[in-house]
C-alpha cells in the first residue's frame, strides 16, 4: 500500500536501544525480550533489519552510554545508521538504505517513545512509507518530574493515536509483538 512504488519489502527498525537511551526506561526488560523476538522473526524470513544510532552531547560516539544494549546484537551486514536528530531520516543515510532493498513498509521499535519513535514514525510515513509500531516493542523513560505524563501513559497514547493513524495510499497501526509476521517466515 506505500505510495513509494516499486517498493514491496518490509524492514524492521530497531531505533535508538542503547545503554544511555534505555537505562531507566519503562518496562525495559520485556520491550528489549520483544525486540530481539522481532528481529529473531526478521531475519528468519530474510526481512532487513535497520539499527538506528542516536549520538548527542550525552551520547557521545563510542562511549558506553552510545552502545547498543548488550541483549541486542547486529548481524553484518545489517545496516547501522547513525542520526543526530530524533527522525531517522534527517540527515541520514536511511532513505538510500532503504531504495537500496526496495523498502515500502517499515516495522518500527525502539526508544524512545516520545521524541525518536514519534519522529521517526511521522517522519517515514510523510515520505510515503507504510509505518507499523510495534505496541509493546518500544518504551520510554519517565519524565513526569518536566511535565511529562508518566511513561506508561505516554506509551499508550502513542499506540492509541497511531492505531488510528491514516493517509492516502499508506497504511498506519499498531501490532502486538506475538502478531507480527514477516513476508516468508
């Protein structure tokens, strides 16, 4: 259904799960559980999997807090693109990956919910992408003490407002980790 044509192929992006990102994030042991279950799924159907590396002040290139968590581990030749805004797309590589494998449709996960995800989401679906976000597949930290509702909170408006997300020619929504299925496995 993308509006990018000649572009049948689903990839799975895993967005932003590093030590710094992730430390105190809300149900991190269960979202991190349902992404490697995701990427297991992917790459059993040969489906790309797309690892997104965010670097900024408190994230410096090759500190601890940059690495990716150690449960998740990329496979080469997976591709790994590095981003300095929270859209994956801005200023980066991604699109060109993307054409590169005929990439239409993305499975979204990672962290974190209210600033990358969204960004990311809202990004790939405006370039005429299908966008799905994995519902228990991404997480937040707690920034209730600037404003912010608590993380559970922010999860479940995100997954409430995408699951009705919509557009011409793309397709938007949500899906349960047990419900993702990949053309081929």
């Amino acid at each position: 259904m993308t509006t990018l044509t000649d572009r049948p192929n689903t990839a799975l992006l895993v967005i932003d799960v590093q030590n710094g990102v992730v430390e105190g994030a809300h149900d991190r042991e269960a979202v991190i559980a349902n992404i490697n279950t995701l990427i297991g799924k992917a790459r059993a159907a040969d489906v790309p999997v797309v690892w997104i590396q965010h670097s900024a002040d408190d994230l410096p290139q090759g500190s601890d807090q940059w690495q990716y968590v150690g449960e998740l581990e990329r496979q080469e030749p997976e591709p790994l693109i590095h981003k300095l805004y929270g859209d994956a797309f801005e200023a980066t590589d991604l699109e060109q990956v993307l054409g590169e494998r005929a990439v239409g449709r993305l499975v979204v996960t990672g962290a974190q919910t209210d600033a990358c995800i969204r960004s990311t989401l809202h990004g790939a679906f405006t370039r005429g992408y299908d966008a799905i976000l994995v519902s228990d597949a991404h997480t937040t930290e707690d920034l209730s003490a600037y404003g912010a509702p608590p993380p559970g909170q922010v999860i479940a408006h995100t997954n409430l407002y995408w699951s009705f997300q919509s557009a011409p020619g793309r397709e938007a929504g949500t899906v349960e980790t047990a419900e993702v299925s990949f053309p081929g496995a």
